[in-house]
C-alpha cells in the first residue's frame, strides 16, 4: 500500500470530513478484532455508508488499498489521525462551566481526540480558583492575561445564550482564532475566525422529528 502527500490547494468538503472520524473509529474497532486489512464494502456494511462514498473520502487522504484486499488497518489509523489532527494535543480554554462545560472537563476522551483543555473560565465565584479534573478555573477577567502567558488559540464555548455573543467578543478580541460553539446561538465572528457551531439542542429536534414520523406511519 503506498500513501501519497496530499495536495494543499485540495478543498475537503466538510461532509467528508464530518465522516472520516466514523472511518477511524471503525478501523480501530477492526485492530482490536485482529484485523490487519479492512475494505470500503467492509467499513460500509459498518456504518451503513456507500463504498463508493467512501473510497471517495479516504482518496482525500490519500491512501490507497490493495485490490480486493483493501487498506492495511494499522496504516489507515495513523492517516486518519495524522490527517484529521488527533496525533498532535491542540490546547483549549473553555468558558462557562456549567453543567455541559462540567462535563466536558471531565471528558478525558477529547484528549484522544487531538483537544486538551488546560484553563476554564467562569464568573461564580463558587467555581473560580478550584479545579475540575485537575484544570484550573479562574475568572472570565483573567482571560487575555492567561492567554497571552499559555498562547491557546481555541475556545469552547459552553456559556449561558444570553451572553455567547459577548463572550465570544471577548474571545477574539483576547487572541482565540477558533471556536467551538455548543450553544445554540449562532455567533458573529470576522471572517479569519473558524467556528464549528455543536447545538445539542438542534440534533435532538432533528431526531424527535424523526421519531414523530416514524411513530405517525
């Protein structure tokens, strides 16, 4: 199996790259079976996507498989994380230590997943000055002096909607260059900003509707 650099001025199409992390966690699941080689027709019958489709989105990569053999396991885990940015730890600051915020400083899944939250800020006094899992909290007005020292440049925001807006001024404002939004407001940002809106609250109406028509059938 050879792997190939990948051309920079390729354009992923973000559905693609909504996908390869099902690919990788897969491919796991299939080492941890003892598979050495898994193909697209396998992964499909997996995941209930198209082989095409996905032979489509693993060429974005650029990995390619033996005929009718398909693509080496262990090879096809390492391109995916070094691909998807899970091989290097990303540091964030998360703002709003609710009960969402909480849980995801308890979540030591998302270091597996490239994102290491290192300071959480908040304005209760009650959580200001203690730690979650061993990450500190401090007060939302430490923020751009905190920054400045560790050089986060990414943001999860997990903050009451009434106040997402201006949080997220400050954020920008403070250096953060990307944010990961779990409200469900839809922030203004400048342009060079990236957002990647996560709204619990949108998926559930999504799946309760699809559970009404189901039920009316």
């Amino acid at each position: 199996m050879a792997v190939r650099s990948r051309k920079m001025t390729d354009k992923i199409p973000e559905p693609t790259l909504r996908r390869l992390p099902w690919y990788l966690s897969n491919a796991k699941l299939m080492k941890e079976k003892g598979e050495k080689y898994v193909s697209s027709t396998q992964i499909s019958r997996q995941i209930n996507i198209d082989a095409s489709q996905i032979a489509k989105d693993l060429s974005y990569v650029d990995i390619s498989g033996r005929t009718r053999v398909g693509y080496e396991v262990d090879l096809l885990i390492q391109v995916l994380e070094d691909f998807l940015g899970f091989t290097n730890l990303h540091k964030a600051y998360l703002f709003g230590v609710g009960s969402l915020g909480g849980a995801l400083l308890r979540d030591s899944g998302l270091s597996h997943f490239g994102l290491q939250i290192v300071g959480a800020f908040d304005i209760n006094p009650n959580l200001v000055g203690t730690t979650v899992e061993g990450i500190p909290i401090y007060h939302t007005d430490e923020f751009e002096e905190r920054r400045a020292k560790d050089g986060v440049k990414i943001g999860v925001l997990t903050v009451p909607i009434n106040i997402a807006q201006d949080i997220t001024d400050k954020m920008v404002a403070g250096g953060i260059q990307a944010v990961w939004n779990f409200t469900p407001f839809r922030i203004r940002v400048p342009e060079t900003i990236v957002v990647q809106n996560t709204s619990l609250y949108a998926h559930l109406a999504v799946m309760f509707n699809r559970l009404n028509e189901i039920i009316k059938k």
